[in-house]
C-alpha cells in the first residue's frame, strides 16, 4: 500500500481527501517525507492505522514516492538523529492519533520550531512523555517477562512466555533477548503480535489470544519454591512491593500467585518468625533436584514466653497465657491482662477477676471447670505518674496474637466461647469491623461453636452510676447462664 491505498501517494492522497493509511514507523515516515516535501500542513492530512494490521513489528509495503519527490527529499529534509529516534520511539507509543501528532512534531520542525523539541513546549512535553513511557515498558518488559521451558519432546521453541505490553515495544525486546539468549529458541506472544527465534532468524508469528498454557516446567516449580524460601516476612512492605510491580504484571508472574497468600501469613503473625536459616541442604554438586525436596527446614514456632511478634513484649514483665480445663466445655476470651495479671502471670486476679468471680457465683457457674484466656497476651499501658494505666491494643497487635488464640481454641476445642468487650469480638471471629451492639446477648454460631458476647469486667467498674453498673452487670450474668445452658450435654431421645 505504500502508506496509501492503491500505492498513491501521500501527498495525492491528502489532495484529494482521502486518508493516509499506515500502520508502521517506516510507512509513516516515508508518507511524512512525501507530504513534507509537497508543503501539506498537519490539518489537511488524516492519519488512519487498522487494527488488524499489527504492531510495529509488522512491515508492510514500503511507499513508493516519484524520483522528483525523492531527490527533493535528500536536498531539503534534513532531520537531526535526536528527533528521528524520538519520533520513532514515541510511534509506539498507544495513544489516539499518534501519527498526526508526529507529523505536526515534524511540520513544526521543518517550519524552524526548534522549540518543539524543549520540554517546555506543549508538544513537546507531550513528545518527551511519549518517549519516557515507551522506553519505561521495555524495561518492564526486560524486567517480568517470564520464560517457561517445554518438553524436549515438544520441538521448537524451547522456552516460552506470554506477555501483555502497553506499548508497540516488542521489536525492540525482541532484539534485545536474541542477543542475550544465544542459539537457544524461543517465543514471546503477546495479544498484538508474537516473535520466534530459532536461534538464527526472528520471524513474526502474529498474535495470541491467550498464554501458553498446560506448561510442565520444574525450574519453575523450584524457582517458586525457592522463591518462598526467601521470602522474609519480617521485612514485608506490601505498599513498596506493589510500588515498585505495577499490578498488571502479578497476573503474569509465576510467583504472583504466591504473594497474597504470603502476605496474608506476615499480617497474620508470621512477620515475627523472620526468614529461615537455611534454603535447603543437600549433599555433592548436583544441579537436578525436585521441589519438594528443595523445601528448607524452618525452625518451630517460638513460645509464649518469647514471643515476639509484635512490640509489646518490651513494657510487659511476661507473657500471660490461659489457665483452666483442656477439656473445658465453656472458653472465656478477655481483651488482655492488667496491671495485676502482668505481675502475677495469670488471667483475670485483679478487679476485673474478682467482678467476674461475682457474676459467674450468680450464675452458678464454676470458675474451675472453664478455661480462661485474653485475645493479647501481654500487658499494654501507658504511664499516668506512679501508676501503670491500660491501654487498648491496636489491630495489628490482636493479628499478632491471633496465632496464641488460635492454638488454643484448637487444642481445648470448647463448645460455647464467651467474649468479654469489643477486642475479645474482633479476635475470635476475624472481624475488625465485628462491633458489640449487633451481637450483645445474642449467642451465634461461628466455626462450629457458640459464641456468646457480653461487657468486659473491667467496663462495669469504669461506667458511671449504679443503674448503668446493675445494667452492664446483668448483661454479664445473663451471658454466664446462657453459655451455661448451651455448653450443656444434650441427652438423646
């Protein structure tokens, strides 16, 4: 088509009104040339491109501009190396009416504009920006494009990747692996076009709607379980991380399924355990080992008492864990020890424990045959003179605690779990947003076991008058006797 249809010229074709049809760089600058040299100016000339015509990679016919036009071209159209690669990496750049917007850089130019280069100029901001986005994407594409070896017996190409570039880069990164990967054969697909290697010539294959997919490659499979091998959650910035790995590239990467899970573990309480001592041991020189046996041994979780998965191991005396019963029917679950439990390394002994010892004789239940715990395990508090005030704990320090909770939900296994106050809520359902208001002396199921909810013992001695204290302290009693009730053995019929 030679820029044109019907291998008219540029400068024809805009004379008469009809579009100047490119779709590649070459075919671009051949049409600019040809109008250029008739002095057709930016408004009178559209730019059309077809979609099903490719990417930049494509090469279509050449256009075919008369002797005079040519050799008019040679004596006047002087364009300086600087302007001609930032023209040609700015064409692939995606955006709507590319093509015009080169031809009026160019017009400008050739009209003694030499500001239209500056990034001061409003095209030439937008030019500049163009060039950076372009040249961005094929270092991304440099960066998480992701190899995977075929069978031997598959044939030709032996390593294949799928990529979904924002830009018409992929001639360029193609050049770029011919000369990092030798003879060895491979493909890139993309959804605009795909380039193959046979380890001499780059061939253009067309595009892909999809991936290759149903890929048996076990240096991937080790390289992911390598990958959670280092991964240290105690160094985890999930906001640096998706910073620097723009989120369209995760859905491409093998260890892009990995992230969330690991990152949900380091939110978790895994951030504290830290990074393994080892990856992996194994015996001699050999290079072909599986992925399972690949897999490091990491050290046992620590124990309470050296727990140190969030800060407040720093101000406490020692961690309190729960007491009672492992075949306890009814768990009690409190906010976190005081001043009092810090000091005795014991659950609810202070005046906390002894309203709750009160509410529980009312209810006719036996403090012995329950199993006592706080959803945090250590003390925290603020200094107010002489004395060591409470201090509610933040999220991320019951997500701490979380691990201890749950260990000791799985080995006591109770039937109905009381939570005292809004921190003892949270941490047993999972819910930060889960408030009291909805769930005050309404028991649920959740996990397989009641859940019962009333006030912490410690907010019946800070709430204000004796009515709202015989109020709060009904509701405690009356979440004692259901609990009482539920965790009952049912006799059969």
């Amino acid at each position: 088509m030679g820029g044109t249809a019907g291998g008219v010229s540029a400068a024809a074709s805009a004379a008469a009104g009809r579009p100047v049809l490119v779709h590649s760089f070459e075919q671009w600058r051949h049409a600019a040339r040809d109008l250029l040299a008739h002095k057709v100016p930016p408004h009178a000339v559209q730019w059309i491109s077809h979609k099903d015509d490719g990417d930049l990679f494509s090469q279509g016919e050449e256009p075919q501009p008369s002797g005079a036009v040519q050799a008019e071209s040679k004596s006047t159209l002087r364009i300086p190396r600087q302007l001609m690669d930032m023209l040609q990496s700015a064409a692939c750049c995606r955006v709507p009416n590319r093509w015009a917007f080169l031809y009026l850089v160019l017009w400008r130019w050739q009209q003694g504009e030499k500001d239209v280069l500056s990034a001061a100029d409003e095209d030439g901001a937008r030019l500049h920006a163009m060039v950076k986005a372009v040249r961005r994407e094929e270092h991304d594409m440099h960066a998480y494009i992701r190899f995977r070896e075929r069978r031997e017996d598959a044939g030709p190409p032996r390593f294949v990747a799928w990529f979904e570039p924002a830009h018409d880069v992929l001639p360029q990164v193609a050049r770029h692996f011919t000369s990092r990967m030798g003879k060895v054969s491979w493909m890139i697909a993309t959804p605009e076009a795909s380039v193959l290697w046979d380890g001499a010539t780059l061939h253009s294959t067309g595009p892909l709607m999809r991936g290759p997919e149903d890929i048996d490659d076990a240096g991937e499979a080790l390289w992911l379980t390598y990958y959670r091998s280092i991964f240290n959650p105690a160094r985890l910035n999930a906001d640096l991380m998706h910073g620097h790995i723009p989120t369209r590239f995760w859905k491409n990467l093998p260890e892009g399924a990995l992230v969330p899970e690991m990152v949900s573990q380091a939110a978790a309480g895994a951030r504290r355990v830290g990074q393994t001592h080892s990856v992996g041991q194994r015996g001699g020189t050999v290079i072909p080992i599986s992925a399972d046996k690949a897999q490091p041994q990491r050290d046992a979780p620590s124990t309470l008492d050296q727990c140190r998965r969030c800060e407040l191991w720093q101000h406490a005396t020692q961690a309190v864990g729960g007491v009672g019963p492992l075949e306890a029917r009814i768990m009690l679950v409190g906010e976190q020890p005081g001043d009092q439990e810090d000091l005795a390394g014991l659950p609810f002994v202070g005046p906390a424990g002894q309203l709750l010892d009160r509410a529980m004789a009312k209810a006719e239940l036996d403090r012995r045959t329950i199993y006592l715990t706080n959803a945090v395990k250590h003390f925290k508090w603020e200094p107010r003179g002489k004395r060591r005030m409470h201090k509610t704990p933040a999220q991320r320090e019951v997500d701490a605690c979380a691990y201890w909770l749950g260990s000791e939900l799985e080995q006591v296994q109770p039937e109905v779990v009381v939570v005292l106050g809004s921190t003892a809520l949270k941490a047993v359902t999972g819910n930060p947003h889960a408030t009291l208001k909805e769930v005050l002396g309404k028991p649920f199921m959740h996990e397989g076991r009641w859940v019962v909810v009333v006030y912490h013992p410690s907010y019946i001695l800070r709430v204000p008058g004796e009515d709202m204290k015989a109020q709060a302290f009904g509701v405690l009693v009356d979440g004692f006797r259901q609990a009482r009730e539920l965790a009952a053995p049912v006799a059969l019929a």
